[in-house]
C-alpha cells in the first residue's frame, strides 16, 4: 500500500483590506510571494512525512505479519512422540543427500517420508458432538493412513488400516509416568483411546514394522472446515447413498460436497457394499482424491487472505507431532509435495481377512500385508 501526503500551502492573496499580504515576509519574501528557500523546506517536509508514513506501513505490515505467523502457529497442538518412544522402534530410513543442496542453505526435504494420518471421532466440543462425534468421553481413531511419500516426493501410497483390525497392542507410555497394559486380539482404533497419538503410532509401527516419521491428526469438525475452506469437494458415487447413522443421503452420481457432507461421505459404510469398515475405506480413498484436486486447482497465491483462512482453518485443526507443529515446517512439507500430482497417489487397503474367531473383525493377511509395508520402509 502506498499513501502519499502533501504539505499544505498557504494563499499568496490579500486580505479584505488589501494590505496584509498571505504569509508576509516571514512565510515569503518582503513583497508577499513565497521564496524558492521556503519552497524546498515544504517539499523536504512533505517528503519526510510521506517516508515516514511508509515506514509505519512497513512496521505495521510486518507486525501484522508477525502475529498472523504467531497465531497460526499457536492454533496447532503437538506431542513430542520421539521422546515418549524413545529408541524402541523401527530404523529411520537412510535419507539420500538433496540434489540441489549446494543450491540453497535450506534445500527442500526430498527423501522418503512415512506419516500416520488419523481422523479422529473426538466427543469434545459441541461442533464434534454436532457432527457425530457422540456424548462420551474420550475418543478412537475413526480413520487411519499410512501415507508413503517415495524418495523425490513425486509419487505417494496412502494405505488404509480398517479399523475393525485385531491387532497386539504393545505397551505405551503415558504422560504420567506409568504405562498401559498389553493386548492381544484388540480392535486397532482402541490403541488410540487408551495411550492417545503416542500409543496409535507404537501401535502401528509394531503392525508394520515401518518407521512413523511424522503424526497428523484431524477431528470431524477441523476435517468438515478444511472441505468448506476449499470450497466444497467433487466426488463420483457409484451407487445410491441413504445411511441414517452418517445421515447421508446421494443418488448415485456426480456430487459437489461442503464439508458436512463430505465428513458424512467418510463416515459411511452401514448402507454401502456388505456395511463394513472395508466399503467405507474405499469413499475415503475417493474423498482423498478428490480433495488432492481441489488442493491442485486452487491458486491460493493470488489470494492472501484466503490463503490466510485456509491455513488458519488447518492449523487450527491439527495435532502433530513435534517436528511438524510450526507453521515453517508445514509449509516446507507442503512445498516439497509441489510436483506431486493426484495421479501419482496411490490409495490401498492393508491386505485383511474375516477374523476366524469373530467374522465381524477382520485380520492382517499375510505374507501379502507384510510385503506390503516392507515395499513402504
């Protein structure tokens, strides 16, 4: 923004007797005109108020920008689940050295990444409780991705683990000190009921034997917002849609969703395929899809202030861990994944099989499911 401002200049007319000259010897020179002496300081003047005005602006600006970049970071909570696990886990993989590294002093990550993404059915707050969330204390991870980005980070995996899953749930850490118990044949989403983020992620790196390198975690409502910020999300159903438990009603077809539509869209399964875990698997891969190409449409650039809500509307959502819980850091994740086209993201389900003992949980299927996550280390 620039903002000019002149000086203002005095009249060189007379008054109503015709005597008194506008300014006088002391504005001008002795016969009432302005001097060239006088002329110059007024303009030295002007100049001054004009840069200093600017200076304000710029102060200003970058204060403005300061507490937008403050503020954007307080909304993101984070656990520091490097500490909580210590050693007890999967080897990181061998990042190769960045081509361009010698380019710049803070070259964009390029390696191999691996981040647990979780939906979460949190109960807290009256906007979850709103869209499904439910009067109990507590919750469980209501979705669960493993996102692989390939080494050059132009090609990704995301794989679903049901949640209906029976898995060891080894021991977690807790923030009190103490520890949770270990169980055999447990439901995967209680990993997260029990022990938080921390235990989700002990949990499922003892499934797959891969290194989590990052933790992101959604709720319904900041999941709901993210939609609505886009704009709304583009989704092709393949089949008539009328499930009273996500109150989701769709003709088979062509759909533009806003966020509360698009949150049932992912919370269906009872009126899709056989109602289980693995039909709704499959609307959460579409939804995948198709909001990594709204994300790709949309020239957020062009536009600060909506750049500004969209990131205000993320961040406010998000739990992380804490290499991701800073603004910078999200943003160099973001930027790194800028060649990377909804094309070349593939979405899989953890191979899985009807538990034999309880045909309504389902198990890992090997060896396909561990050649799977061995593909991904």
């Amino acid at each position: 923004m620039f903002l000019s401002v002149r000086g203002h200049e005095k009249s060189g007319g007379t008054g109503d007797d015709g005597d008194e000259a506008g300014g006088g010897a002391e504005d001008g020179t002795e016969d009432g005109t302005e001097g060239a002496g006088t002329r110059t300081g007024r303009r030295a003047k002007a100049l001054k108020i004009t840069g200093l005005t600017l200076a304000g602006l710029l102060v200003l600006g970058a204060g403005a920008a300061g507490w937008a970049y403050w503020q954007l970071n307080g909304n993101i909570d984070s656990v520091d689940i490097n500490s909580a696990l210590g050693d007890d886990r999967p080897a990181k993989a061998v990042a190769a050295p960045s081509p361009d590294a010698s380019a710049t002093a803070t070259p964009l990550p390029t390696g191999s990444l691996n981040i647990l993404l979780l939906g979460s059915d949190s109960r807290s707050g009256e906007e979850n409780r709103a869209l499904g969330g439910g009067d109990g204390g507590g919750a469980r991870s209501d979705t669960a991705m493993v996102v692989h980005l390939d080494a050059g980070r132009t090609a990704a995996t995301v794989v679903s683990i049901p949640r209906d899953t029976l898995v060891d749930r080894p021991s977690c850490p807790l923030e009190d000190g103490e520890s949770t118990r270990p169980a055999s044949g447990v439901m995967f989403n209680t990993a997260y009921e029990v022990g938080g983020p921390v235990c989700a992620v002990k949990t499922v790196e003892s499934l797959t034997d891969v290194r989590m390198d990052h933790y992101v975690e959604i709720d319904f409502s900041g999941f709901a917002r993210l939609v609505d910020a886009l704009g709304g999300v583009t989704v092709t159903t393949e089949e008539d849609i009328d499930d009273d438990r996500s109150h989701l009603t769709l003709e088979a077809g062509t759909h533009h969703l806003d966020g509360t539509d698009a949150l049932a869209l992912a919370r269906t399964r009872y009126d899709i395929g056989d109602g289980s875990d693995l039909g709704r698997i499959g609307l959460q891969h579409q939804l995948v899809k198709a909001l990594l190409e709204q994300v790709a449409e949309e020239d957020l650039l062009t536009g600060p202030t909506r750049l500004y809500r969209l990131a205000d509307t993320v961040t406010d959502s998000l739990t992380t861990d804490t290499g991701l819980d800073s603004l910078g850091e999200l943003t160099r994740l973001a930027q790194s994944l800028r060649d990377l086209p909804s094309d070349d993201v593939t979405t899989l389900t953890m191979p899985v099989v009807p538990a034999p003992w309880d045909r309504n949980r389902v198990i890992a299927d090997e060896p396909e499911a561990g050649e799977l996550w061995a593909s991904l280390r």
